[in-house]
C-alpha cells in the first residue's frame, strides 16, 4: 500500500525557509508527478506546486520565486522549500500524487495526511 | 485567473441524495475531479475525468460536468460522508481549486 507522509518543523519564524519532505513508501517516485498543496486554517485548498519524475517543475504563480521543489530519489522523498514566509504561510501542507497519463484532466489520486506549519516569531 | 465557486454549505438527511455543485466559466470544457477531506485524515479523491470513480470508492458517488456546471451527487447518503468536499479543475497551465463545501448529514 502506497503511502505518503509529510514531515518538517511545525513552527518556523517569520521571514525564515519553510522545508518540508514527503517520504514515499510501498512505491517509488517514477513516472508520476508530486504536488505540494496547502490549506490555511479556515480556508479552502491551495495549489502551491508539482514536480515530474524527471525533475521539470510548475510552480503556482502567486508564490512568484520563493518556492523550489526537488526530488531525491535514493530516499523515496519530496521536498518542499519556501522561503521568506509570513503568517500567511501558516496551512497545513500535503503532499499529493498524480498519474502519468494525465494532461488537461489533472487531478491527485493519493494524498498524505498533511503537517500544519505555523509561522510565528 | 479561472475561479470555480462551491456553496460553502449543504445538508442532507441520512439516505436521502445531496447535490454539490461546482460553478465556473465553461466548466463542461474542462474535467472536474472531486476531493473529501475529513480532519486528521488524508483527503480522498472520490470523482476524477467529470464521472469516473477510484477504485473503493462507493458507487452511492457520481458525477457530471456540463455547461458551466460540475457536480457531484452523493446517493443515499450516509453519516461518515459528512465532510468537506473540494472541486479541482486544470486550466491552462495550473491548478484550481473551488472554495469547498461542508456537507452535513442530520
């Protein structure tokens, strides 16, 4: 059973890096491409960004340049770093997968529990 | 940039059918895919490609897009649907989420 699991610092202070690593276990990362999505607290979901297999990535524009994702294949991990984060950054962030095969019918078929960050000084 | 907008809530009665909508410009166009989200558990794709359904998803789901319009119909439905549900939608180049929807079983 493939699983993901997010993990990271719960509290990070303001204008610091935000990181985050989704672990992969019962699969590998080849072939599907692996999101970072987030959900203030109140608030509905937000897309924040995806990485391929083969390492391209999309980034959400409203996060402009302060975000990068990587892959690390001989861990099985994702990894999320946002920098200079407010108090608006405070969500909770999954970790989502999606096939393949999509193109314009994008959608996340497996999902990890997610991990809440808070940014306070 | 592309919105969709779900009603923030709806309510049901046990075994009775729900109706959750999903509004946005030419949605019929696109494919919806459909997300439940309960505290403390991983959300749950329960509707991708507008009608199709994971597998283990139970059949009481369905769902539809056209016009302007996608929504996803929960049958029969029972107390553990309570929760949150999220529409998605790709357009152009990045992913869009609706505003979710509260569903509640009384």
């Amino acid at each position: 059973q493939v699983q993901l699991q997010e993990s990271g610092p719960g509290l990070v202070k303001p204008s610091e890096t935000l990181s985050l690593t989704c672990t992969v276990s019962g699969d590998s990362l080849s072939s599907y491409y692996w999101s970072w999505i987030r959900q203030p607290p109140g608030k509905g979901l937000e897309f924040i960004g995806y990485i391929s297999y083969t390492e391209s990535t999309h980034y959400n524009p409203s996060f402009k340049r302060r975000i990068t994702l990587s892959l690390d294949r001989s861990e099985n991990q994702v990894s999320l770093r946002l920098t200079f984060v407010t108090a608006a950054d405070t969500a909770v962030y999954f970790c989502a997968r999606t096939p393949p095969s999509v193109t314009t019918d994008w959608y996340f078929d497996l999902w990890g529990r997610g991990t809440l960050v808070t940014v306070s000084s | 940039s592309y919105k969709l907008t779900q009603p923030p809530s709806v309510s049901v009665s046990p075994g009775q059918t729900a109706s959750l909508t999903c509004s946005g410009d030419n949605l019929g166009a696109k494919h919806a895919c459909w997300y439940q989200l309960k505290p403390g558990q991983s959300p749950l794709l329960v509707i991708y490609q507008d009608h199709r359904r994971p597998s283990g998803i139970p059949e009481r789901f369905s769902g539809s897009n056209s016009g302007n319009t996608a929504t996803l119909t929960v049958s029969g439905t029972q107390p553990m649907d309570e929760a949150d549900y999220y529409c998605q939608a790709w357009d152009i180049d990045t992913v869009v989420f609706g505003g979710g929807t509260k569903l509640t079983v009384l």
